[in-house]
C-alpha cells in the first residue's frame, strides 16, 4: 500500500473549538500559512511546527459586508459548498445529542422552514 503525503499552500481554519494545530501545521508546504477564522479563544502552537517548513499562522476577521458578499457570490460562481448536515428545526434535541458523542462529521445547520406558519 502506497501513503501519499499531501502538502498544501494554504490551510483556512474554521474550527469553532479548542484543537490541536499541529497536524495542520505540518501539512502545511514550505512557506505555508495556515489562517484561523473558527476559534476567537486562547490556542497554543508548538513553535517547532512553524519553524520546520518556514510556516506561518494568520488570521482573519469577517472582512465586513461587502467583501463577505464577493465571498459568497465567488463561491456561488465555482459552485464552493460547505459540507453540513442539514436538519429540520424540529430535530433540535437529536442534533444537540449527536453533538454531545461527536457523532457529527462537519457541522449541523438546522433548517428553520419548519416553523414557518
């Protein structure tokens, strides 16, 4: 069995918890970046997985209206979606009990047609 490794440039970090950054880091190319948007707490970074490859750790904010609006309507052009879960709002509670045994793969989006009158 062949392991390929895979590098990359750039790594956007949407995780809206604690998490390790290490192994993002180090699948990271040379002179990669890796850019958080997800987590706005306290994170720690072993300083060796930057220095190994000359990477580098950024962030971002929203950008504001506009540039979020050039965002979605790039996205939109190069059909770029999200990978979630789609469930009704009714579902709420099983959402809620997925989330607490990590039984979720990306994100769930509750879908709030239902409550519509």
């Amino acid at each position: 069995m062949r392991i390929v490794e895979i590098q990359l440039d750039i790594i956007i970090d949407c995780v809206p918890v604690p998490h390790d950054l290490g192994p993002y880091l180090r699948t990271l190319a040379l002179d990669g970046n890796l850019c958080t948007l997800g987590y706005l707490g306290p994170q720690t970074v072993d300083v060796m997985d930057l220095l190994i490859g000359r990477k580098r750790l950024s962030s971002a904010g929203s950008g504001g209206r506009r540039r979020t609006q050039d965002m979605l309507d790039f996205c939109a052009e190069h059909a770029i979606v999200p990978d979630v879960e789609v469930l009704p709002s009714t579902q709420v509670n099983e959402a809620l009990d997925r989330l607490s045994r990590g039984d979720v793969r990306y994100r769930f989006v509750l879908d709030m047609a239902d409550l519509a009158n």
